[in-house]
C-alpha cells in the first residue's frame, strides 16, 4: 500500500508539474501546483485501491457462495469418490511419478 500510495503522489507530482512547466507558468506556482497534485495523486490511488480490492472480496465471496450452493451434498453420510488425481497418485501413477525426485543420490564433493 505503501509503494502504491507514494507512486500515485509521484505521477500526481510529475504531470502537475510538467503542465506547469508546459503552460510557462513560474517556478514557484509550478511547485505549489505540483504539491498539491503529489497529495492529491497519492489519496486518489489510494481511495482507487481500497475501491479495486472490495470489488475483489466481494467478488471472491459470491464465486464462493455460488461454489457452496452448487456443491453436491454426500447421500447418507458417504464421503464422495476421490478425485481422478487423487486415485492415480494413491496408486502409483503420473502424480505420484512428479511428486518423486529424480535423482536420490546426493552429490559427492572432494
């Protein structure tokens, strides 16, 4: 948040500051002006952040909702069949291959 905050002061900074320069403004006035575009960039960024990161959440928690609704409830007290992968590792398959390093043997030095 941090990093986000002192980039959104610094862009904020720079284009009020390069407009300034630009309009041929003086430099006192182009200082100012570019300080008060530094704050106002950095509380624009992060108002922006906390806006990006609710639509995140609550995005998450309805995916998760929909996901918990369309789950299907075990019959009588039985637990699902295991996954495919799951089943293949267990017995020795392709997953349990990749889960196994290639070479135990551990590298001699001198």
């Amino acid at each position: 948040m941090k990093s986000l905050f002192l980039t959104g002061g610094f862009a904020g900074f720079f284009l009020c500051a390069a407009t300034g320069l630009w309009a041929g403004r003086p430099p006192d006035l182009v200082l100012r002006d570019a300080a008060l575009g530094c704050l106002t960039g950095a509380l624009l960024v992060q108002w922006f952040w906390s806006v990006l990161l609710r639509g995140f959440q609550e995005t998450l928690m309805a995916r998760r909702r929909a996901a918990a609704q369309e789950a299907p409830k075990p019959a009588h007290g039985r637990t699902p069949p295991a996954a495919p992968v799951a089943a293949a590792a267990a017995n020795g398959g392709p997953a349990a291959s990749r889960a196994t390093p290639l070479s135990t043997s551990k590298p001699t030095t001198r």
